[in-house]
C-alpha cells in the first residue's frame, strides 16, 4: 500500500490529536495534497526557507514541523509578500507540510517530560495540566477463525495499550477479553455474506472480543477494525466510559532524589544533555548557550520545566513550589520574578527546548509498520 501525506498525518493524529491544541495554533497539513505520496519525510521545528531548500535537496516529499509556517491567513501568493515565501516554494517544488504545536506539546513525546525523565524527577505532575483521555469499550463479533487476525489489526491500532491512566498502564498492552457464542442474522437480497445464504436466518459460532481504547485512537481502530474483518458489515459497539485514561498538560513539576546545590544540578544536567546515550538530539549543538540564573550554593529539590517560551508558566513554576525552573526562554520581567522570590532559572534557548521532539516523532514514525521503507530524517537547521 502506498504511503501518503493523509496516512502520516492519521498517524501523528493518534499521537497528538489536533483537538488538543490551542485555539490560536494551527496544526495539521498545511500545504499539499492527503494523496500525495510519500518517500521521504524531513522533520523540522520550523518551516524555514533553509529547511524547504534541505527537504527538496534530500527528495522529500513532506515536511513536519513543530511550529506551523502558516499562523496567519495570507491575504495573497505574491512573489513579493514575505509571508507567502515558504508555502510558495513549498508548491512549486512539490512538497506537502504539515504541522504538530500545542498538540504535540502535550503528548508523550513533550521535551518538557524527557527533561524530567533525565534529571530525574520523581513524584511529577504537569505544570498546567490540560485534560484527560476519553476511554471507549469497543466490542467486536468475529468468526472463531478469524479472531486472532482482528485482535492484532486492533492492538496495531492502539487497542488494549495503556489505557487505564494508572501510574504503571503504559506498561501492559493488547489487552483483550473473549467469550465465545452464537451470532444470528438474515442476509437480505443483494448482501454478499461471509457465512450463511440470502434470505435464510443464519446461525454462526461467533467470538465477542472486547478492550478498551483511547479517544484519540478511535477512528484508526474502527478503520482497522474494517480492514481486518471477514464480514462486509461488522458488527461492534462503542461504549463511552465514564472513567479517564490518560492525562495530558504542558510542563513538568516534580523532586530531584535529594536537595542538591544549583551548581551540582548544572553540571550533572549538562552531562546528561550531552551524553550520546540520552537519545535526546538528532545531531550534536552548543551546549554552551544554556543560561543560568541563581547563586550555585542555592538548594534546589523541586524542580519545574517548560519546553518553548515559560512566560505564560511561570506563574505556575511559582505557585508549584519550584526551587528551579528550566524552560526555552524567560523575559527580563518573568525572569526577575522568579528569581526574586528565590527561584533559579535556567534557559536552554528555544530551539534546545523543544529539538528533542524531533528524534521522539522521528523514532514512532519508523516504529509504524505502515511506514516501513519510507526514509525518515531530522533537519539539520539549527533555527
């Protein structure tokens, strides 16, 4: 099967769905058509002349970026409106865009968690916690025979994986029930049935296989569901249930193992950064731009961290009780309350903040079956 730009953005859907983003952002694809077809896809953080002329010199056809090349509406394609630059040259060579923001920002994939996870800190929360996963029970009826294929066509789509929101769900997977029965239905004129013959009451040994799955997983299971079932009209149920899945928010606020001077916090951060085992950078950067505010002796155990701008979390790094806040980028006010109410800062600088999303995205794209052959790389612009 052909890979094409709407069956990668499906998938970065299921990751980051575009209705957790931000009512002023602007996910999703931008420039290209969902038929397109895909070879190679070059992920960025920003949709930059520079970047269009790496993509078209590399044979890409889709570009991902993290921040949308397209925020406002252009008022018009001329060659001399700097705003139309990027999505003209983007048509004109051939290449599709799409983009994943403040949906990104929320998902598993945030940089603010692999901060976290690095340092690391214990008994976290998210700085600004922005909602929960809606969960569904689906529930299919299949052949005996054919169970085995649809329960693996459903767990390829999410199914029964980490949906309980407990503090150790992402660690189980497939996750199914089955009980075995007996299905009743009459073919009518014109149906083409899998079992049974038109116009007669067929009774069928039938399977009821049974999950749970994540709202944002919903529409890529029932299209799996259809793929991979014997019957031209399956039949299932989706139950909405009561209980949430998964949190989401942006940010990260949690404890170092022990109290531990700002100088010591530094030095062992930076090492972790720069240690080729974090798997935090496609490419090697300047570690060195990395800001620091705050006298070394300053104890520090609670820890917050916002990837990108921290202005509008700053006030919450505060209210959370933060000895440290690392974040992208303070302004000289933000940064002087912080530091006022004695709370050290650190700013990696925007673009540090937020590149490891791009090997995250870049890993779960390769992991896709879907996408087996399509060639996957990170941008080497440094914006």
């Amino acid at each position: 099967m052909a890979v094409t730009v709407g069956l990668i953005e499906q998938l970065i859907e299921a990751l980051a769905p575009k209705t957790w983003a931000e009512s002023w952002d602007n996910p999703g694809l931008l420039v290209g058509d969902g038929g397109q077809k895909v070879r190679q896809i070059l992920l960025a953080l920003d949709g930059v002349p520079a970047v269009v002329d790496e993509a078209a010199a590399l044979g890409a056809e889709l570009i991902v970026t993290h921040h949308p090349p397209l925020f406002q509406p252009l008022r018009n394609l001329r060659g001399d409106n700097p705003a139309a630059q990027v999505p003209l040259s983007l048509y004109r060579r051939g290449i599709a865009c799409l983009a994943a923001h403040t949906n990104l920002d929320q998902s598993p994939l945030s940089s603010s968690l692999a901060f976290g996870r690095l340092l690391p800190l214990g008994e976290t929360d998210f700085l600004e916690p922005t909602g929960a996963e809606s969960l569904y029970k689906l529930v299919v009826f299949t052949p005996p025979a054919q169970t085995e294929n649809v329960r693996l066509a459903l767990a390829g789509a999410g199914v029964g994986a980490g949906v309980s929101g407990g503090p150790r769900s992402a660690l189980y997977a497939e996750c199914f029930f089955r009980t075995e029965g007996e299905g009743m239905f009459r073919p009518l004129p014109g149906a083409e049935p899998h079992s049974g013959r038109v116009g007669e009451l067929a009774r069928v040994a039938e399977t009821r296989l049974e999950s749970v799955v994540a709202g944002r997983n919903l529409n890529r299971a029932l299209r799996a569901l259809r793929r991979a079932h014997p019957y031209e009209e399956p039949a299932y149920d989706v139950m909405a249930l009561t209980g949430e899945g998964e949190k989401r928010g942006y940010g990260l606020c949690g404890l170092l193992p022990a109290v531990t001077p700002l100088s010591a916090v530094r030095e062992s951060f930076l090492a972790a950064l720069a240690a080729p085992a974090s798997a935090l950078w496609a490419h090697p950067y300047d570690l060195s731009v990395i800001r620091w505010f705050g006298p070394p002796d300053h104890p520090v155990r609670r820890v917050a961290i916002s990837n990108g701008s921290g202005n509008a979390l700053a006030a919450r790094a505060l209210a959370c009780g933060a000895d440290l806040f690392i974040t992208g980028e303070l302004d000289y006010h933000h940064r002087l309350d912080c530091l006022s109410r004695g709370v050290a800062v650190a700013e990696l600088g925007h673009f540090l903040s937020e590149a490891p999303m791009l090997p995250a995205l870049a890993r779960y794209l390769r992991g896709q079956k879907e996408l087996a052959g399509v060639i996957i790389s990170v941008s080497r612009q440094e914006n």
